[in-house]
C-alpha cells in the first residue's frame, strides 16, 4: 500500500469519525462509519486505520468495547485540514441583513442583538466584545451634571452609534461651563479618535487664552478619563443556558461554574483581550484557550474593524463536539457586518 493511500484512508476516516459524533455525541465504531459513509472500505480496514489514529492521538476509546471519539488533537487536525467550509445559506444572509438594515441608535444594544443572533445561528454561546472607545471616532459628545462631581457624557461614535458613560470629574463643573465644553468639543474633535483627541487638546492647552483654557481643560479631564474607562471594555454575552442542553456538560457543579464565568464580564473579558491584537480568526480547541473551565470546550473569536483597525473582538462558546463548519461561518460573516457598519457603509454585500 502507497503511503499517499493510507494518508487518504486515514484523513477521511478521521473525518468520518468526528463528523458522525458532531450529530451524534456517541463514540462511533467501524461498522458506523462503513454503513453511513461511502468510503469502500470493510469494517475491518476501518478499525485499523482506526487502531493507527487511536495510536497517533487523534482518536480515544472512552470505554472497553465502545466506539471512539475524537481528541483535542483530532479536532485540531479536523478544524486545520479536514473541515469543508460552509457556504452563508439564505437563513443565515437574511438574518444578518435584518441586523444590518435595522436602525440602532444604542451601542449596547445593537451588541446586545448581535451576541443574541449568533446565538442563534450557531447554537452556542456568545460573547461580544464593545469596540473600544479609545479606538472609535468622536462624531459629538452630550454632558450632563448627574450628581455632584459626575457628569453623564453621551458619546455618539461613528456611524452615529451612542456609549453613556458616568465620569467622576475632580471639581463640579459649572452647567454654563459644561454646555460650552461640549460645544468647544463637538466643533474641535469631530472625527479624531479619544487619543487624538487627548494629544489636540494638550495642544490647544498651550496655547489658547485665559478665557478660553477652562474648556480646555474640562475637556481635557474628561478626555482623559474616557480612555482610561476604555481600557476595560464591556462585554456581552447570550445563549449560555445552550450549554445546559449539551450531555457534555451533564455534571450539575461542572455546568454552574461554566455558566457563571460565560456570564461574569471581568473574566470573560481577560480571557477575550488578548485576542483584540491579533486579527482574523481564531479557534481555541479545549486546553488552548488557556482557561481550565473551558478545557472540554472550543473558542471561537474573530475581531472586527473600525478605519480598517482591530477594535473589539465577537465569538462562540460551545464544547468541542461543535458544528465547526457553520461556527466559523456565522463568526466570520458577523465580524464582517460588524466592520462595515462601524465604516458606515451603507451597502453591505455579504
């Protein structure tokens, strides 16, 4: 037998096995594979070729006598080589298109109806990052005395999209200053991102006239402020009681603590940020992630774009035994509504 041969046999019986315990969550055994995939090969020459996987840690037999299903490896090699690309179906393309034809005014919850529809598509849990404000270009900002020395700032970013955010200034502003800081603001900042406007405003401090410089530095104090709030994004999540469903996650303490991380924002958000800084996508097969509540588990994030710049990150949870194929694609597909509607671009083609 040719080694090409047997590499062949070996990747589409590999294929065969995590496929079939993708629909069935059982081990499957050689005569399933024979009687359910057209691969001309007997029972016999499947359970040694399975024998061979078994042996290169692709594959494991969780009991004696039972079928075999497949390892972190064996998900890797599938997701990496083995996997057919899903093609967006037309359930899929009209759902996305409904997100992107919907007029959202409020931020958080147009990211409240995305995490919530890739839910849905993927049958997962899902978890969406906010663009980072530090990132995102100033269109005008509202100011508002809430309560002593804090102060409302309705932040409208492009494409028009609102982020409330509460700043505890150093002093109480005057309502006459803070009505002129947003007029100095919304005619001095418009289009620059929070740290452009941090560096324009420095600027103008050292230059303007005694008149002008307390807008300035109200300005400043709450630029400021509103870039160190960025560093600590929010994250939204939905479709964690999915993971109740799955018989992976049977164990009734094992299921809780998942469920309470998926849905506790500081750590979902440490273990998300480091994926702010690399685009594209990517896949965390079970001890990849890093996390031990999430070693039995796949991570999947993309991040999305704002003037052609990384500046949030969306994904699913779900155990490995995940339908990778339309994972990916709704990821993917939703990263990049995400970005164009962050350009605001009005014809999206997906």
């Amino acid at each position: 037998m040719r080694v090409n041969d047997l590499e062949t046999r070996r990747k589409a019986i590999l294929r065969a096995i995590v496929q079939s315990h993708i629909e069935s969550a059982a081990p499957v055994g050689s005569r399933t594979i024979s009687r359910l995939w057209n691969l001309g090969l007997s029972p016999a020459s499947i359970r040694n070729v399975m024998a061979d996987l078994e042996e290169q840690g692709f594959i494991t037999q969780p009991h004696t006598s039972a079928g075999r299903v497949p390892t972190q490896a064996g998900y890797r090699c599938y997701v990496d080589d083995l996997m057919e690309p899903e093609q967006l179906t037309q359930d899929l393309r009209g759902s996305l298109m409904q997100l992107c034809q919907t007029r959202w005014e409020m931020l958080e919850e147009f990211l409240r109806r995305t995490a919530e529809l890739l839910s849905e598509l993927t049958g997962q849990a899902a978890v969406v990052v906010s663009p980072r404000l530090i990132s995102s270009r100033f269109r005008r900002v509202e100011l508002f005395i809430v309560e002593g020395r804090r102060v409302l700032a309705v932040w409208v970013i492009e494409p028009g999209l609102l982020q409330n955010r509460l700043v505890d200034m150093e002093e109480k502003p005057a309502p006459e200053l803070l009505e002129r800081t947003a007029n100095y603001m919304n005619h001095r900042l418009r289009g620059l991102t929070l740290l452009q406007a941090r560096d324009v405003l420095e600027r103008d401090a050292l230059s303007v006239e005694g008149g002008v410089f307390p807008l300035v530095r109200c300005a400043l104090e709450l630029v400021d402020k509103l870039a160190k709030q960025s560093e600590t994004d929010r994250v939204y999540s939905r479709g964690t009681s999915r993971i109740l469903c799955q018989p992976e996650f049977a164990e009734a303490q094992r299921v809780q603590e998942l469920v309470l991380f998926l849905e506790e924002q500081r750590g979902l958000y440490d273990l998300l940020s480091p994926n702010l800084y690399q685009e594209g996508m990517r896949v965390c097969i079970g001890a990849e992630s890093g996390s031990a509540l999430l070693q039995d588990c796949t991570l999947i994030t993309c991040t999305y774009s704002a003037g052609g710049w990384p500046v949030g990150v969306l994904g699913v949870v779900g155990p490995m035994r995940m339908n990778y194929p339309r994972s990916l694609t709704a990821v993917s597909y939703m990263a990049r509504l995400f970005s164009a509607l962050l350009d605001g671009e009005r014809e999206i083609r997906l």
